[in-house]
C-alpha cells in the first residue's frame, strides 16, 4: 500500500469516490482534495513511488489519468488530450515511470 494504507474505490456521498484505509472502520475514509471527495468513478489504480496514479472521469474533459499525493491531499490531472477523452487503460508503475494504453 501507499503510506501503510490500503487504496480502493467505493461509495462516498452518492459517487464513487477514492477511499483510504488505515485497517479499521474508523480510519477509512473518503480521499480528499480541497475538502471534497475524490469522485468520478476512479479505476485502475496504481502506486508510483509516493503517489497514486488512476484514472477517473472528473471533468469535461472525459476519463484520463490523475496523480494524487497523500502527504499534501494534492490532485493533478497528469494526462490531457485536445481532441477529447483519452480513456486510458491498464495502468502501470516500472522504472519510475508510468505506462498505460
């Protein structure tokens, strides 16, 4: 896991939403930026060094990849395609670099 947490997807206000767990109910938790829920129906997710990487359909933009740093609640959009939604797949960590299709 990610900073001694396990990282999946589930229910949170209504949407699906990133979620983090610290092992017990009371320390799992909807992931947050900005004070709001990371929702947008998040798959594929994968840990690069100290950051989760996923993709997500968050905005108008369609489903692309995001970066999310927990040490600082951070969330960037890392990939973008002009011509609408990239739609990646398969998301993957090597070499400190991410690959995806």
């Amino acid at each position: 896991g990610l900073n001694k947490e396990a990282w999946f997807t589930g229910t949170a206000s209504g949407a699906q939403s990133l979620i983090r767990s610290g092992g017990n109910t009371l320390n799992t938790v909807p992931a947050t930026s900005g004070g709001t829920n990371i929702a947008g129906s998040p798959n594929y997710l994968t840990v690069g060094g100290t950051k989760l990487f996923f993709t997500a359909d968050r905005d108008s933009s369609g489903r692309e990849i995001w970066v999310y740093t927990p040490s600082n609640s951070s969330l960037l959009r890392v990939e973008s395609n002009a011509w609408g939604a990239a739609n990646p797949v398969q998301l993957t960590w090597a070499d400190g670099a991410l690959f995806y299709r």
